[in-house]
C-alpha cells in the first residue's frame, strides 16, 4: 500500500495545494480528493462452500485520490475529474468465499469530462462522460458498477483488487450522462453505460429516467436495456435484457411518508418483476426524533437485480440484510423481504438504527434461502471529515449449504460485527 500513502501525503500536503489554488484564475477552481476507507469484519460462520472452516475474520481497505477541475465560462462551466485508486483485502477473505485475503490492485478508477450551463445545483443542461460511477434514479436498478469479486471464486478469473464489502470499484469503464431539466417539476436524464467488470458479463446498456415532482409528491419512469455482452455460454440471462420501471414517492404530512418501485423486466424467453412498498413515520414530538419504518419487497424466481447496490441512504437501501445482502442470500432475486426500521439522530453528528429482516423464498426447488436477521449500527462523525461506522449483526438461516441453504456447518445463528472508518478530503 506503499502507493496509497504516498498519494495520502501529497493531498494532505495543505500549504501546498492552497499556494496553487491561490495563482488560479477567479474562474478556474482545482480540488484536491482523497477518500481513504478501512473495514474490519468478522463472522462466526460462512457461506457458499461446504468445506469452509466456519468463523472468519478480514480487513478491506482502499484509498482513492485525486483532482476535480472546473473552469467557468459565459455562465456555463467546463469541468472534468482524475481519479485514483488502490484496494486490498487482508486475512481470511470474506464470509462469502467472493475474497482470499491476497488482492492487491492499484489502477486509474475515475476519469471526466462535461459541459453544464450553471453551477451543479441550478444547471438545467448536464453532460458527462467517461469513466465514472453512475446511479439511476435510487440505485434500484443501478448503484454504479459495484460488484468487486476478488481470487475467491472462477480461478480468480474476476478478480478486480480486493474491497467486496467496501466495493472499493465503483466506475463503469466508460458512461455518458446527460441531464435535462425542461422546468422546475420535470427532470430527464439519458444514460449509455459500458462495464468491464467480468463478473456482470461486462454488459453495454442505455437507459433514460424522467421524475415529476408535484410538490408533495413525485412520480418516476426508467427504461433500460442491455444492447451487448460477453456471455458466449449463455450463463446469465441478460441477452437483450429490458426493464421497465415506475416509481413514486409521498410525503402525506410532517410525520408519513410513503415509497414504492415496479420493475417489469422482459428477458428472452420469459417475464419478470421485482418490486416494493416502504412507509416511514417520524415521531416529532419524541426525543431524537425516531424515525419508524416498514418495507414489503418481492423478486421474482429469476429476476436479474442488475447493478444495484449501496447508495448515500445507507444501510438497508438495496443491500439487504448486511449477512443475508452481501454472503449468504439472497441477492434480490426469487424472495420475498419484509423489512422492519427504527432510526434516530442522537446528535448532530451520531446517527443509530436498527433493522431486522425476515427473508421467505418464493421458488424452493433448487435453493431455501428463509432466514432472519437483526442489525444495529451506529454513524458517528466526530470531524466534518471523519466517519467511524461500528456494526453488529445476528443472522439464522432455516437450511444449511447440505439442505438448499448457503451456511457452512449447520443452522446455527451467525454473530457478525464490523468496523468501518472513513477519511474524505
């Protein structure tokens, strides 16, 4: 990690940077970015090979870094990123077997170009391209290119550096996005997106989002499809992969507020769908202001989850169940997930929740994925630039990998606890 700590030093290198930013032209602004994540992780079993020894313990890390430039011009602004970025997984490998423990990568992960006519919050004309993590509408089709397999599995054939949990790659290999506002309530965006990540075929795909606002209320549509792919043996089923998909949001009154998502997705030889239902309530009038919610989601038998993944909302958006979601099951395919929420900012900077999951298999036959599983955790920021993130789960399965399961070594509960610490400059 010898390259990690040098490009940490000559961003943290304050006087230097500010002696540079200095000589700049009022209309040529150059940021320095530094995003340095570390993660411990333990679980009492494993998952997806009936030889696995059972408790293992490892440690992820990553460090990106870099610059963001923008140049203003005539109201508009040009403006472009270089990105960095060095990954590694330590010890044992992930509870899942994706890791070993002996990925090393360091590589070029982020590199833009675009034009928008304003600053980023007013501009109503954006476009972008290059190599760059993209999110469509909430990440529940696509939450950027995150799937970081490691030399766990395929021979190592789809090792991207270490980092599966962190998913410390984020950037599809080449994006280009464009962003239309038409008026204050209507919003599009166009999207062409070319992944190398082998583990997702390394599909190209389009897409196009429009979201309505009606002031308390909004309303979304996305059409995606996957035009080409590295799948010669067929093993997945995305060829031609389409997805139609309405989303709509509700804030009924201080206090509740509702959201929900269809997917309609049209493969080759068949149909298929996932969706959900979420209501939050906010207590108010109670100390911290606990917020209360509920989530009722389905996938159907071989629904194709795509890129989704982690976004800013945080734990519980679309990885499921920190266990469950990231190794033993399922993936947001042929289950049924009822999630139940409480959360609360204890203080400014100090965020608590907790989420307990209940996961029902629709489609039996070949796997039995039931299970239960409880999370708390805690955001705690005790600078503007420093997060530490503890996490303790309990996760029970209702078969084992000898019964259509995944776990390793019986039925018993897994304890499972996690540490994340975070520096972003």
């Amino acid at each position: 990690m010898r390259k990690t700590m040098c490009a940490a030093a000559l961003l943290l290198s304050g006087g230097t940077v500010q002696a540079d930013m200095a000589s700049l032209p009022e209309n040529v602004k150059i940021k320095p970015v530094l995003d340095v994540t570390l993660g411990a992780f333990y679980s009492d079993k494993s998952y997806n090979n009936p030889d696995a020894s059972g408790e293992v313990s490892w440690q992820e890390a990553y460090a990106k870094y870099g610059f963001e430039a923008e140049v203003q011009h005539n109201g508009g602004a040009l403006y472009g990123s270089v990105m960095g970025l060095s990954s590694g997984t330590f010890g044992d490998g992930d509870a899942g077997g994706m890791t070993t423990g002996k990925e090393r990568r360091t590589s070029l992960e982020e590199w833009t170009a675009g034009w928008r006519n304003g600053s980023a919050e007013d501009a109503s004309f954006d476009l972008r391209a290059g190599r760059q993590n993209i999110q469509i509408a909430d990440g529940f089709i696509v939450a950027g290119d995150a799937l970081n397999v490691g030399k766990g599995i395929a021979d190592g054939e789809l090792n991207r550096g270490g980092g599966y949990y962190l998913a410390a790659r984020r950037s599809f290999d080449f994006a280009v996005q464009m962003k239309l506002q038409l008026n204050e309530q209507l919003k599009t965006q166009v999207y062409y997106l070319e992944s190398d990540n082998k583990a997702q075929y390394q599909p190209k795909l389009w897409a196009a989002d429009a979201e309505y606002d009606f002031g308390k209320a909004s309303a979304g549509l996305t059409y995606l499809q996957v035009t080409d792919l590295d799948d010669p043996n067929q093993d997945s089923l995305r060829d031609d992969l389409k997805d139609i998909s309405l989303r709509v949001k509700a804030q009924v009154n201080a206090q509740l507020a509702f959201s929900g998502e269809y997917v309609h997705q049209d493969q080759q030889h068949h149909n298929e769908n996932a969706w959900y239902a979420a209501a939050h309530y906010t207590f108010d009038q109670l100390p911290y202001q606990p917020v209360l919610g509920y989530r009722y989601s389905s996938f159907s038998e071989n629904y194709d989850p795509l890129f989704y993944g982690n976004t800013d909302a945080g734990f519980g958006t679309w990885f499921q169940g920190e266990v469950a979601g990231n190794y033993a099951g399922p993936f947001s395919s042929n289950a049924r997930i009822h999630q139940l929420s409480l959360q609360a900012s204890m203080k400014e900077n100090l965020h608590v929740g907790l989420l307990a999951y209940q996961f029902d298999t629709i489609k039996k036959e070949i796997e039995n994925l039931d299970g239960h599983e409880v999370d708390a955790f805690a955001v705690w920021s005790p600078t503007a630039n420093i997060n530490v993130i503890p996490l303790a789960g309990w996760y029970k399965p209702k078969k084992d990998i000898d019964h259509g399961g995944s776990q390793a070594g019986g039925t018993g509960s897994n304890v499972y606890a996690q540490l994340i610490l975070q520096y972003l400059y």
